[in-house]
C-alpha cells in the first residue's frame, strides 16, 4: 500500500501546484520522473511479496508446440524432485591408449573400439544418457583422428558436450576405464569447438626394429644394428616425401584425379637408434596437415623396401603420377598418433583471457609414463613374441613397385627394373616361382585385402540381445550411419563427407 500512497501524493503535487513554481525542465521534471518511477517499482514489489519469482507470461501456441514436439530427455530432469535441466558445455577431452585388442577408435557395432568404450564410462559416470551413449552426435560428439586397428595414441583429441555440475570429470572417467584407456585432461573449449574441424595437423610415429631397413644381402636379425651409410639413405629417402604430392597409390580405392588425394606433408624425422629388449629401434616422425588410410604405412613400407635394396628411389615420384604403382604397406604394431595440433585455435583463442590453450604441456609426464607402460612397451614385446615386422619383410619380393599389368592369361608381371641389386633380383625370381598362384596383385582393394586379417579377436559377444539391441548392433544406429561403417570391421571409402575438409577415408 505503501507504494499507492507515494504515488498518490505525486499526483496531487502535479495538480496543486502552479505551471509557473516549475524549474526548468533539467531539474524539476526530471526528479519528478524519478520519484514516479520508484514509486511504481515500489508497487510492483509489493503486489510480488510472497511470491518466489514473478508470475510468467502466456505462451503463445508455437511455444506449447515446440515444448510438446521437442520434450526434454527424463534423465536430464531428475534432479532431487525438480524439474531441472543440466547446464552443458563443450570440452575437449585428452586421451591417451594402447590399440592393442581393438579394431581402431571409431565405432563399429559389433567389434571392440576405444569410442565404445569411452561413451560406455561417460555413461557410468553421469556424463550422457543412454541415447547419447548409443548416439553420440546428440551432444556433439567428434574424434580429432581415426586410428586403424591396433593403432595406438599418445595424445588423441574428442570435443563433446558435459555437464558443468561434475567437479573431476577425469577421475569419474577414468574409475570406469581399463588401464589401457586413460583421460589425461579435460578443458572448456568455446561452443562451437569441434576437434576434427579445427586440427590444423597431425603427427604420427612409427617404432620399428632396424633390421628392417637392412639391406637384403646382410643377415636380417634381431643381432642386426644399422650402419651410419643405410640411416644417412633412410634420413635421404623420407626427406622426398615432403611437400604437397598426389598420394593416391598410398591408400585404397582412390583415384590419380581426386583433389583429395593430394596431401602436404610438413615434417619428417628419423630418430637416432636405441636398444630395448636386445633389438635395436628407430622412430620415425611425419607430420602432416591430414592423411589417408594406410598412407603412412604405405610410405613406411615403400622406404624400407628401398633401403633393402628392393626398389629404387624413384619408385617414390613414380607413385605420385597417375598409373597405379604395387607398393607394399607395412604392419600396423609400431603406428601411434603422437598429437592432433591446435595452433589457430591456440592463436585465435589461446589467450584471450576466458579460454586455455590446447597444448596440453601440462600434463606431458604423465603422458610419458603412460607411453612407457602400456604404448612402447606393448610394440617391443608384441614385436618379439609374435615377428610381425620380420615375418612381413619376407613378403616384400611379392610387390613389383611398378605400374601394375595382368596380361591375357591372368599370370601377374613381375617387373625388376626398380631392383637395385643382383641378390634382390634373385629373391623377386624366388618369389615368382613360389607365387604362382598368386593373384592378388592388380587389386584395387590391394591395401584392405592385405590388412583384413582375422576380425574375429576384436568381436564382442554379449550374453543374450533383444530384438531391438540385436537391429542395432547390425548397424541400423546413427552413429555407424553417420560414420559409413560396414559391419566387417572396414570403413567405406566410397564419398567423401560433405562439407568438412577432412576426409571420409582418412586414417586420421
């Protein structure tokens, strides 16, 4: 009532009081304006005394419909009886695993992947809810690279939408993962962050036993140690892959005319040699603004078989014109994604006061010890008990690092002009008359049909499914439609993402 009487006794010194006793209109009219505007905030706080907030307005019809079309997800509600939405944020989230048992880290129904098992601890953690779980792309999900099976990473990137509510979001997670699946850290990013979209480059290495740049005329064992001759020629070789070249013989079922077969190539490096476990080791780093699937393989794998004295070194220019070239692609064990690069998001964003970097320097030595425990030594000892990298070279001969022909008769043409040396003439003549039969060569699908081995050991085989579980998991979900996976373990290469710089068949 007390604001009715103010505004009452203004009313009545308007009325009693002469047009000629006002001051000028700055300071008289002024203040009284200012009077009558308390006074009615005056009222209207009172007629709300009781109340625990302001009555809310009518909605209009298209609001009742859209709140009747787009209803919020129960489990977004539940909190202590209120009806209350949880306030979500983007953040980019750390990772770092081994690939050993997986088939790669992109989803695939059916099969053993990292992602499935990342969304399953989010899950467990109270991070999403089980449509998010089962489609990822409702709270933004993205990877900033695909690893291939067996594929390893040290830094790998995914931006999601959390909620801000959890105050350890990395030990929620982690409680939930096996150890070979870590969260290293989790940062705000802006909202509309998307890992993959703003990777400037990636950086990839591969750990590998020295004897398989051994030279085919020396004894190609564990008691092999590399000469400062074959390093210096392997530094030599690798340096030509720099720049911006057409990589469409590095990876499968890509044309010599696509533009996306074109790929820049940034860095390369060769480490010095080191022992561990009575082998000696190199790790090669490339970085690269992206790259295909089975490219850096294919790259590793054709300087090795320079090196041994298989080809020459204008195989590698040879493959970047338009025929097809036969290259070898090497094991997958020594592959590991060392980080995804951020530097105009960093330059952009950086330092503007409200975001942090994306450089993650923070927690580097926990990466290191990470990559110690369950990366490298899981390549040394895999590599010992199982001889992939010894067992692979003796397939080099198989290739013709030359334009690929299969004449009239079917019988494929082994051409030696690429040979260096008498002994590997010899062995690509031993091939010839031990492969007969082979008839592989030619292949489209060459880099699949080499690397499909058995899918079987990264299957998972749940108990029982119901009808609806066992339609998904046969890949009748968004995730795996989004993603153009087929139910063999393989991705599809047919198109290419619309929109999105980044490739549909990447390995990246």
């Amino acid at each position: 009532m007390s604001g009715v009487y103010h505004f009452s006794r203004i009313v009545h010194h308007f009325v009693s009081t002469p047009f000629c006793k006002f001051r000028p209109f700055s300071t008289n009219l002024v203040s009284c304006f200012h009077i009558t505007r308390m006074a009615l905030e005056a009222t209207t706080n009172t007629q709300n005394m009781g109340l625990k907030r302001p009555a809310d307005s009518e909605m209009t019809e298209s609001e009742v419909k859209k709140i009747h079309l787009n209803p919020v997800p129960q489990a977004e509600l539940e909190t202590g009886g209120d009806t209350v939405r949880r306030k979500r944020r983007k953040y980019a989230i750390l990772l770092s695993y081994s690939g050993k048992g997986y088939l790669g880290m992109q989803r695939n129904p059916g099969y053993r992947t990292i992602e499935d098992d990342l969304l399953n601890a989010m899950l467990h953690a109270d991070l999403v809810t089980e449509e998010g779980c089962t489609c990822p792309q409702l709270f933004n999900f993205q990877r900033a690279a695909r690893t291939d099976k067996g594929v390893s990473a040290a830094r790998q990137v995914v931006s999601i939408k959390l909620p801000e509510d959890v105050p350890d979001m990395v030990t929620e997670i982690n409680k939930h993962l096996n150890s070979q699946i870590r969260v290293m850290a989790i940062k705000r990013t802006t909202k509309s962050f998307n890992c993959k979209a703003w990777c400037d480059s990636r950086t990839y290495s591969y750990m590998c036993p020295t004897f398989a740049f051994s030279p085919v005329e020396n004894l190609t064992n564990a008691d092999y140690r590399i000469s400062p001759e074959v390093l210096e020629e392997l530094r030599s070789n690798l340096k030509i892959y720099k720049g911006t070249h057409n990589f469409h013989n590095f990876t499968a079922r890509k044309k010599a005319s696509d533009a996306s077969a074109n790929r820049y190539i940034m860095e390369v490096e060769c480490s010095d040699p080191f022992e561990r476990e009575g082998l000696e080791w190199l790790v090669i780093k490339i970085k690269g603004q992206s790259f295909m699937l089975h490219q850096i393989r294919k790259m590793i794998g054709l300087v090795m078989a320079i090196c041994r004295g298989l080809a020459s070194k204008d195989v590698i220019t040879k493959a970047w014109m338009k025929e097809r070239v036969d290259l070898p692609i090497a094991p997958g064990l020594g592959l590991v994604l060392e980080e995804p690069h951020y530097d105009k998001y960093n330059k952009k964003y950086g330092s503007d006061g409200i975001h942090v970097p994306l450089d993650w320097s923070e927690v580097s030595e926990k990466i290191q010890e990470f990559r110690e425990k369950f990366i490298d030594s899981t390549i040394v000892a895999t590599e010992i008990e199982e001889q992939s990298m010894l067992k692979w070279l003796a397939t080099l001969p198989f290739h013709t690092y030359d334009v690929r022909e299969v004449p009239a008769d079917g019988e494929p043409v082994q051409h030696m002009s690429g040979v260096r040396s008498a002994i590997g003439r010899a062995s690509v003549k031993l091939t010839n008359h031990r492969a007969a039969d082979y008839d592989g060569r030619g292949s489209e699908d060459e880099a699949e049909d080499e690397d499909e081995g058995d899918l079987d050991q990264y299957r998972v085989k749940p108990a029982s499914l119901p009808a609806e579980a066992e339609e998904a998991s046969n890949g009748q979900d968004c995730n795996s439609a989004e993603n153009g996976l087929s139910n063999n373990g393989t991705e599809n290469h047919e198109e290419e993402e619309k929109g999105d710089g980044s490739k549909k068949n990447e390995e990246v």
